[in-house]
C-alpha cells in the first residue's frame, strides 16, 4: 500500500478589463470556495490593461485575502493571452 500525504493546490486565473461593479464579490466567492479545500490555494487576478477601478478594489482585496496575486498589465492583450501568460 502506497500512501501519499500531498494535497492538491486549486490556482484560478481571473482576467480582468472593465470589471469593477463585479470583481470583488466574485474575489469574495471564491476565497469562500477555496476556504473549504486543503492546500496551498491562490487566486491570481490580472488587469489586462482596463480603465476602471478595477486596479484599486483587487488591491484592496489583497488586504483582507493577501494570498491573492495581482498582475497588473498596462495594455489589453485579450482573454486567451492573458490566461496563457
């Protein structure tokens, strides 16, 4: 009998453009989520370049849930991009 003690890390990938009246209720939903899984959870949320104020309510996110990783891009380069980088 093998037995194994790792545990699976869950990693969800949020793009973002223009999407502030909804990003920190689904940022708020899913740290609920993950919080009944065991592991090294993350929720990674990029910025793909949009105008509102999105940018400011994902950082004020990272204050209540600092396990949250934030990337910033300057330009919008697309959904499927931004998933694959």
């Amino acid at each position: 009998m093998i037995t194994s003690s790792h545990v699976e890390s869950i990693s969800i990938v949020i793009p973002v453009h223009n999407d502030s009246a909804t990003i920190g209720r689904t940022i708020h939903e899913l740290e609920n989520f993950l919080a009944s899984y065991p592991g090294d959870n993350e929720i990674i949320v990029v910025n793909d370049g949009g105008a509102d104020d999105s940018r400011t309510i994902v950082r004020e996110m990272q204050r209540i849930y600092p396990q949250i990783c934030f990337i910033d891009r300057p330009a919008n380069r697309g959904k499927g991009y931004t998933v694959r980088e």
